[in-house]
C-alpha cells in the first residue's frame, strides 16, 4: 500500500499502484455521452411544453410492463376531447407513476401532432430526463479529479 495523497477537494485517494477500472478518458466519455442524452431529452421535452395544449383526461386502461419489477412503467391509455369537440383516444407515453383506468388526469399534447400525448406530472416532465444529464456533470466531475490524480502520480514518479 501506499501513501494518502490528499487532493484539493479534501478526497484522500489511497494510491495502491493499481491502475483503476475507470481511467479519466473512459469517464469523461461516459459523462459526455449521458450529459448529451440529458440535453437531448431535455430540449425534446422544452420543445413539447413550449407549443403544448393541456386538457383534462380520463385513463380508460393502463398497460403495466414488467409487473415482477421494483421499477414498472405505466402506459396509461386516455380520452380527452380537442377544441373542436373531437375525441382523442390514444396511450399517453410511459411514466413510472400507477396510473388506474377511470383516474381523472391532466394531459399535453401537441396541436401539430394531438397524438402526441403525455401526462402532464413534474417526474415525467423533467425528473426523468434530468438523471442521465445529473449523471453526466457528476461523472464529468470524477473524470476530472481522476486525470488530477494520474497528473499528480505522474509529476510525482518524475
């Protein structure tokens, strides 16, 4: 084993000789791409709530995918009615939040395309696609304080 090597972030990272699993350059690859699929969803979901029309719905059925899972997603299937008196029914996309057929829910969906429907609930709206965006700034974070360490390693081995 060897010494502590303290780091300005107060993280002491036991320096072993052993190269980690992880090295900067695949970390920072893995924060890149999480961080572009979290804007990507992002800018997808900013772009639906910017020309969305909401309307009140009833869930007429509710598909469950993975029933044995800890994390199951619903489709609930909805009716609502558009301006003009036309009545919509069609899925309102996935969300992990039970849903029960006869639930009285509000929806969005696009004027362009009113088949494009979801559930207007904050966890699907924005918490959903802000994970892998968090993940990507957090292992950004580690990518960086590990090339400082093998900098560190490497001006201390000259």
């Amino acid at each position: 084993m060897g010494p502590l090597f303290p780091h300005r972030t107060g993280i002491p990272m036991l320096l072993t000789g052993k190269s980690p699993i992880l090295k900067a350059r695949g970390l920072f690859a893995i924060g890149v791409v999480s961080l572009v699929i979290g804007v990507w969803g992002l800018t997808r979901n900013v772009d639906f709530l910017a020309h969305v029309v909401r309307a009140p719905a009833e869930v007429v059925a509710v598909e469950t995918e993975g029933p044995d899972q800890p994390f199951r997603k619903y489709t609930p299937h909805v009716v609502f009615a558009l301006p003009d008196g036309t009545t919509i029914n069609t899925p309102a996309g996935e969300t992990y939040r039970p849903t029960q057929a006869g639930e009285q829910v509000s929806v969005g969906y696009d004027p362009r395309d009113p088949t494009d429907v979801r559930l207007m609930d904050l966890r699907d709206m924005w918490i959903i696609p802000i994970y892998p965006f968090v993940f990507g700034l957090i292992t950004l974070g580690l990518a960086y304080q590990r090339w400082r360490a093998e900098q560190a390693v490497k001006a201390a081995d000259a």
